[in-house]
C-alpha cells in the first residue's frame, strides 16, 4: 500500500502543535475496554480516539467491538502490541480518506 504524499511544511505542523486548542488531542487517553471477557487498558492520544470513534460510527459499531475485530484480526498481534495496531489503522483510514477525497 502506497501512502499519499503531501506538501505540508514542518513549520505549518509545529505551529499546529503549539496552540492550546489542539493540546487536548495530542493528550494522552487511557480507556479500559473488555476483549472476550478480559479488562484491558489502551493508551492513545485523543486524535487516535476521534479516528477510532468516527470509524466505529462508519462501521456501524461500538469502540469495543471494533478494537475487539482489530484484537482478532490484526496479523501483526503476535509481535506487536494492540495500541500500535491502532494507530496503524487509524493512519492508514485517514491516508484512504484523503485519497478518496481527491
């Protein structure tokens, strides 16, 4: 899969990072969810949660069932952790939603 290059400046990004607007989504979340009766606890900065939620709502299911299909289906789970998964996924739906806009 080929990601979608684009012309953003570093500087444009930095300016993004510094605005107490956007503190809150590179904040740390930590959420407890069950996966086949088993509590656990992710870790993701906010902007991955906003990713999850909008694709759950897409999918037309909850955050736990989706992380849960993720858990179950993910071919990197033997050697990475859950939380990396997301975050792939999450980058990987918002490159496609880029592209599609396009």
């Amino acid at each position: 899969m080929e990601l979608k290059k684009t012309r953003v400046s570093l500087n444009s990004l930095f300016a993004v990072c510094g605005t107490d607007e956007t503190e809150a989504t590179f904040s740390p979340d930590r959420r407890s969810i069950r996966i086949h009766g088993h509590s656990t606890t992710i870790r993701l900065e906010r902007a991955f949660w906003e990713s999850l939620e909008r694709l759950a709502a897409e999918e037309g299911t909850t955050i736990a069932s989706l992380i849960t299909s993720v858990h179950d289906h993910c071919p990197q789970m033997n050697t990475r952790n859950l939380a990396s998964c997301l975050r792939v996924i999450c980058l990987l739906t918002s490159n496609n939603e880029s592209q599609e806009d396009d």
